[in-house]
C-alpha cells in the first residue's frame, strides 16, 4: 500500500515537472525576442505556443526566428545599438577648450625648450 503511494506521489511529481519544463520551453524563444528587440517577438511567441502544442513542430523555427534580423531591422538594444554620444554641456566645451589650450601651450613650451638646447 506505502509503494502504491509513493508511486503516485512519483508520477505527480514528474507530471509537473514536465509542465514546467514545457512551459519554459514554450516561453524560451519571445524571452529571447523581447531581449533582442524583435519587431515581431509577439509573432515568435504564438509560434513557439503552436510548436509546444504540435509536439515541437514550428517551436525550432521560432527559436531560430527570435535569432534573426529582418530587413531594415534598426538596433533597439544596447547590445545591438552603436554607442550614443551625447553633446556636453556649455561649461564642459568652455572647460574642455581650456584645457586644450593649456596642452598647447605646454607643447609650445617644450617645442621651444628643444630647439633652445640645440
């Protein structure tokens, strides 16, 4: 009777686990989608639902899919998307400009030492 148990207890627990690693499987391809940016990650999802439902049948295909860049595709991630640059503030071009002319000068400065120890 205790093994009887045991193994209904056995078979519930494996039949949730296969839920779970079902439904993680069927969510896998619009997760990787939504993090790429995909313009179409809600199309990839209802494909990997569909392929979870078949069996697997179209569940690759939206893998590979969420993978994908389509025509005309623009970045939408920072990992896709060059780097932006942004322009600096008043204070920082006039503070930036001092600074170059203080190089200057002291290139000058050397320059001219140089020539003087020749």
């Amino acid at each position: 009777m205790i093994l009887n148990i045991f193994t209904i207890l056995v078979m519930i627990l494996l039949v949730a686990v296969l839920g779970v690693v079902v439904a993680k499987l069927g969510m896998l391809p619009r997760k990787i989608a939504r993090e790429r940016g995909h313009p179409q990650a809600d199309a990839i999802n209802v494909a990997s639902w569909i392929g979870v439902i078949t069996m697997g049948l179209l569940w690759p295909l939206a893998l590979i899919w969420a993978y994908t860049r389509p025509a005309g595709w623009e970045a939408t991630t920072p990992a896709d998307a060059p780097p932006q640059r942004t322009a600096g503030t008043a204070d920082e071009v006039a503070r930036l400009g001092a600074r170059l002319d203080a190089v200057e000068q002291q290139l000058a400065r050397m320059s001219a030492d140089k020539e003087v120890s020749r």
